[in-house]
C-alpha cells in the first residue's frame, strides 16, 4: 500500500493539513481496496502542534519520512525562515531516495527551505507569491496555476487547489477511473477549468493620492462603457496624446488604453457576479465591441471563460 505522510509542524493551516487526509483517503480501487495509507506525523511524535483554533497530536515523528511514499507539506502560519530542527535534513534523504515531495499552498515555503525547489517552477497562494520569489530568487514562481507538477515534487495555489493536485496525484498512481470516482466522493470536479488568476482581484492600476490624473481616472471607470479612443481620453484631459502617455506612465505604470481595457474587465466581472445578463450583452455593456473580443480579453486578463467566471462567482448561484 502507498504510504502518505502528511507532516504537521506548528502553526499547520487545518484545511492544508486536512485536504491532502480526506482526498487520499476517499480513493478506492476498482475493488474496493484502499490503495493509500495516510498518516499524519511531526517533529515531536505524540506533541501538541498548533493548528488555529484547535491544536493537534501526531502520531508519528519524522521517521515516518523515511518510508514514506508520498510526502505532503501542508502550509503554516507565517512560514518561518528556518525550518525546524531535522526536518529539512528528513525531506532531504526522502527525496535522495524517490520520495514523491507536494506542498499545499504556503506550504511551498517550507518545500523551497530545503533547496529541492532550487532551479524548478513552483506555484503558492497567489497573495504570498512575491514573498516565496524574494525569499528564494532561485525557485520560478508561478502565482496564475492551481498546481505545478516536476515528476517528484509538486507545488499547489491556496487551499482548494490542494484538492486540484491531490486528485492529480490519484490519477497519475491509478488512472482516471479512480481519480473520477475520489473526485465525486469529495464532490469536486476532476479538472477545474482557468488557474489562480480567476481568483485574485483584478485591481485596477492607482494613481497616487492627489496625482493630477486622479479625476481622469474617476471618469474613465464611469465611461468605460463608451467607445472611447486615446483622443477622447487626451481630450477629456486637455492635453495631447503624447503628454497623456508620458503622464500615465509616471502615475499608474501603464497605458491610458490597457488602463481601460482593464477597468472594463474589472466591471464585466461585476455584472457576471450580480447579474443574469447575458453574456452577449455583458461584453456590450463593459465597452467591448464583440462578444468575441470580450472572451479572448477577459480570459486572457482573468485566466477562464466568462461563462466559467460567472459559474464560480455568481452570487446565489447553485452548486
């Protein structure tokens, strides 16, 4: 039997810790068998291990690494700099021997503390990917996937996506039959469509506090709508084009027309979420001249369909 060891170490996120347990242990084969074993364990055998609310006790210290098949890494609160004591050493000799390494969110952090991350693509939480790129410039951070799978370690986004790579896993060891049956038993679709992007809010670039295009700006979010040219907007301005491009530079750190097309994005996600519109007409309303060129721009930007946006997102939508 394939043996998992979820290492809890102090300050464990429950849902990281917990995610990995229930979707490994929902797998059944066609017979029924159970093909993981999963196990939780700590540097302390037996210890109490923070867990927000609640603390936990797990039953098995670090040697259980050592014969570990899988090895999951659940994230913590505020991942520290230094692991502790035998850990990274532990995940280290596990790897030296084949074991196949997954972190889970923040988890990512105490993946890259160990160096084995060094050199490979990696994903986390998209709110602490610029965090895990500064503090290992040499790990390839990708904060717009759900998970990133190198053969023998694996990385995952924030808290449900956990799921995503877990499922990943169980099809890769056993197929798509039992991944699909492990999915309807955790009531989870096999494969989500769109990555982290559809998830993070699409702010729009901000001028400092009293920047002259403070107005601008204010009237560009209320007309996005319009079929607005950059002469239009250099009007409303008062000034010329080439100065608007010069000024929008130095106060958002992008183009008077991206800034607009990404406010009608911004606005196209408001009516998918509060709205029945249809799709057709949400692309009209946001400023878009097709529904064609509303699909490429806003998958593009937010990384799903409109369609599959609003299917996540919709307020009072059935699940």
């Amino acid at each position: 039997m394939h043996l998992v060891a979820v290492l809890a170490l102090d300050g464990v996120i429950p849902f990281d810790l917990s995610a990995p347990i229930d979707t490994f242990g929902w797998a059944r084969l066609p017979d029924g068998r159970r093909p993981y074993d999963v196990r939780v364990c700590s540097p302390v055998p037996g210890g109490e291990v923070r867990a927000g609310a609640f603390t936990v006790r797990a039953p098995h210290g670090l040697e259980l690494l050592t014969e570990a098949d899988t090895i999951i890494l659940p994230g913590v609160q505020d991942p520290p700099e230094e692991l502790p004591p035998g850990v990274a050493e532990a995940l280290r000799e596990a790897a030296g021997r084949g074991a196949r390494i997954a972190s889970v969110c923040v988890g990512a952090f105490v993946l890259a503390a160990t160096g084995l991350l060094d050199g490979l693509r990696a994903t986390t939480h998209w709110l602490a990917a610029p965090d895990l790129a500064a503090r290992h410039p040499e790990v390839t951070v990708d904060p717009n996937v759900l998970y990133v799978d190198n053969g023998q370690f694996l990385t995952s986004a924030g808290a449900a996506a956990a799921l995503d790579m877990c499922l990943h896993m169980v099809r890769a060891d056993h197929g798509s039959a039992v991944a699909a049956h492990t999915a309807r038993m955790s009531v989870m679709p096999l494969e989500r469509e769109g990555g982290q992007a559809q998830f993070i809010v699409q702010d729009l670039p901000p001028a400092p506090a009293g920047a002259t295009l403070e107005p601008l700006l204010a009237w560009l979010s209320a007309n996005c709508a319009r079929d607005l040219t950059l002469a239009d907007i250099a009007g409303e301005a008062g000034m010329s084009t080439r100065t608007l491009n010069r000024r929008f530079r130095d106060q958002t750190g992008t183009t008077p027309l991206r800034w607009l097309h990404r406010a009608r994005v911004h606005h196209a996600q408001h009516l998918l979420e509060t709205t029945d519109t249809p799709v057709e007409r949400v692309a009209l309303d946001s400023g878009f001249g097709s529904p064609t060129a509303f699909r490429e721009r806003f998958r593009r930007v937010v990384g799903v369909s409109p369609q599959g946006y609003r299917r996540a997102f919709r307020a009072g939508a059935e699940l």
